[in-house]
C-alpha cells in the first residue's frame, strides 16, 4: 500500500508481524496483504496532506453529505481496546436493516479515527478491501471508497 505523493504520516507505530497475528487471532480474520501492507507502514500515525490535516467526504445512504477531520490511524492498541465493542456494528446491520449484499459488519476492522466517527476496513468476505464509514451516532454504516487505495485519493485539505 503506497500512498499518494501529498500524503505524508507524520510518528506512525507500525505494527509488528507479531501484533498482526495477535489481531488476526482475536478477531477470527484473515488480514489482506493490503491490509497487512498499510498497518505495518502507517499504524498510529496522522497523515497530512502538504502539512496540513486531512479531511474525508462523507456520503450517507439518504444522499446527506458531510466532511470530517482524520486524527489518526488506528494503533494496535487502539484497535485491539476497540474491538471489544464490536457488536454494536450487529446493532447498526439490524437497525437500519442493513443487507449482506451491502457490507458484511462481522469482518469490518476499524483503521481510521475521525473526530467524532470511525474508518473500518472489509478484512474477508464478498465486499473484501472495501472502505466503510460507520457514524457513532445516527447514520449507521456507509460505503466510502472500493479500496485504500481510493479512499487515500479522495482526501483534500482545507
């Protein structure tokens, strides 16, 4: 996983082999080399584009648009603390009837925090690489990007 050009990582903790088979064990997935690629590069870090902070567009499934602010990529730690509340993902699937066909909430990983929501990465599964937004509040899940690759290409600054 290479980044664009105008994106830089400012104090990444990159994962060890270790931590992502530790991560793999607990969440019963099977990481992506993508995956794999960009937590042993970029882990725990805050990207910038050109020096300043990066902001990600959010389109919800009712056609509402936002923008949200990036503070970091996940850590280890973070990831691992965060995976045990997982099952509010479930929570969102049967609330707002969210289809299989849609995203499959049991392989979502977080990867990117927002300031007040959450990135989360399709490890396995038909929607495999795929990038969500899930909104910690009223808008549940929402497709943001077909890969990392793309999701880091649409970022802009102000």
């Amino acid at each position: 996983m290479k980044l664009p050009n105008n994106i830089s990582v400012q104090n990444p903790k990159p994962f060890s082999k270790e931590e992502i088979i530790e991560l793999e064990s607990l969440t019963g997935l099977t990481f992506s080399e993508e995956l794999v690629s960009f937590l042993t590069k970029y882990a725990g870090g805050k990207p910038k584009i050109d020096g300043k902070d990066c902001l990600t567009k959010i389109i919800y499934e009712d056609g509402l648009e936002s923008e949200n602010y990036i503070v970091k990529i996940e850590s280890f730690e973070s990831i691992r603390d965060t995976w045990k509340y997982n099952d509010y993902l479930k929570e969102f699937k049967v609330l707002f009837k969210i289809p299989v066909s849609y995203v499959e909430v049991d392989k979502l990983i977080p990867i990117i925090e927002l300031m007040s929501d959450s990135i989360y990465y399709a490890s396995g599964g038909i929607h495999s690489g795929k990038i969500y937004h899930v909104d910690n509040g009223d808008f549940g899940i929402s497709k943001s990007a077909d890969s990392l690759e793309e999701y880091f290409n649409n970022l802009y600054s102000e």
